[in-house]
C-alpha cells in the first residue's frame, strides 16, 4: 500500500483503517509545540487521503473565535462555515456539493463549488469544525470522514494545549479478537503521546533543542 491510503478508505479492512490513524496521529503529535507544526503535518496527512484546496480549523474557546488555516483560500466562510453546522444541532457533518446549494446556504466563497464541514470535539472549545473547500463539485462524496474528524479532532487537542484525547473507537463493528487487538493498539498509542509530551516537556526545561 502506498502513502494516498492514509486514513483509510471504506474498501479497507477496519483493522487496516485503524492502524493508519493510529500513524497519521502519532505523526501529528510528532510534529512539535507549535500550532503552525500541527497545522503543517495536519494539512498533508489529510492531503494524502483526500484532496482540497483550502481547509481550516475553526473554533469557538473562552477567548472567542479561533481559526487556524491549514490551507489558505476560504476567506471569511470559516466562521459562517461554523454557524451553519452548529444550526443543524447534532449533525456531525454538513456537504455541500455544488454552487447552488452554496448560495442557498449564504456559504458561497469565490472559485469554489464543494464544501465540507466536519463537527470536532476537542476540550477548551464550545464548538468547533474542519472546513475543507474545493472548485470541483462533489468532490468530497467519498471522503473518509470518521478518520478526517478523528485526526482533526486530536490535531486542536494539541493545538488547544488541551489533555490527552479518549482511546479513539473503531468505527463500524468487527469481530471481538479484532476490537480487542485494535483496543490494544491505542493504549500504546495513548503511551506514546504521553511519551511524546513529556520528552518536549523535560527538553523545554532543560533548555536543550527540540
């Protein structure tokens, strides 16, 4: 398999599916202490499962309103982006696929024609959502969107210095040896994190190079 796998597809096994989130968040939480580092290693793991154009984070924290661009492009929709989905209640995830449901939605942005907005969960925020745009209709139909929210999801976690996620779920039944062995597979992913942080955190202490 080759690296345009990354975060699955629905022809993969569960099992293959899982162990590329378990990559693609390990090598986010690699990527340093800085939101830009996140950002930068966020915006190609998902590149290497689904194309986009433009894409960003958008939060709503104490402080207010965060955004937090992982490609340029979407001007002032991110914050519009947000309303929306947060009208629709529960919904976990709003596609638009063409212009004119853009411009029924009042989301229409210059050049681009499909929109995705993915709900986030990440404490330290009220409300949050990935927001990916492309010029090509219906260009997020086949979208891994239970590996984009779950990436993502853990991406403004470390972003929003916030603690270590819950163990990460499977999404769609499998049979029992193979939960058990993907339920073990995020306890060692759960110690590598915290591995991970504390290795940064004693270098940032002893004032050696990260």
């Amino acid at each position: 398999m080759g690296p345009n796998v990354i975060l699955g597809r629905g022809r993969l096994s569960v099992g293959y599916m899982f162990q590329q989130i378990i990559q693609d968040i390990l090598a986010v939480a690699e990527a340093g202490p800085r939101a830009e580092d996140v950002l930068e290693s966020l915006g190609a793991r998902i590149r290497a499962a689904e194309r986009f154009e433009c894409a960003e984070i958008v939060a709503r924290t104490e402080q207010g309103l965060s955004i937090f661009v992982i490609a340029p492009g979407l001007g002032d929709l991110g914050a519009r982006a947000l309303q929306a989905i947060e009208a629709l209640g529960d919904e976990k995830t709003l596609r638009i696929d063409h212009a004119p449901e853009l411009r029924d939605r009042g989301l229409a942005a210059p050049g681009l024609t499909s929109l995705l907005i993915l709900r986030l969960d990440a404490p330290g925020s009220t409300s949050a959502a990935i927001v990916l745009g492309h010029s090509r209709a219906w260009s997020f139909a086949a979208a891994p969107l239970w590996g984009l929210r779950t990436l993502t999801s853990v991406a403004l976690r470390l972003i929003l210095r916030s603690p270590l996620p819950p163990p990460v779920r499977s999404p769609g039944p499998a049979p029992d040896p193979e939960l058990a062995r993907l339920r073990g597979q995020v306890e060692i992913l759960e110690e590598e994190i915290v591995k991970l942080r504390s290795e940064r955190a004693s270098k940032r202490r002893s004032g050696k190079p990260q």
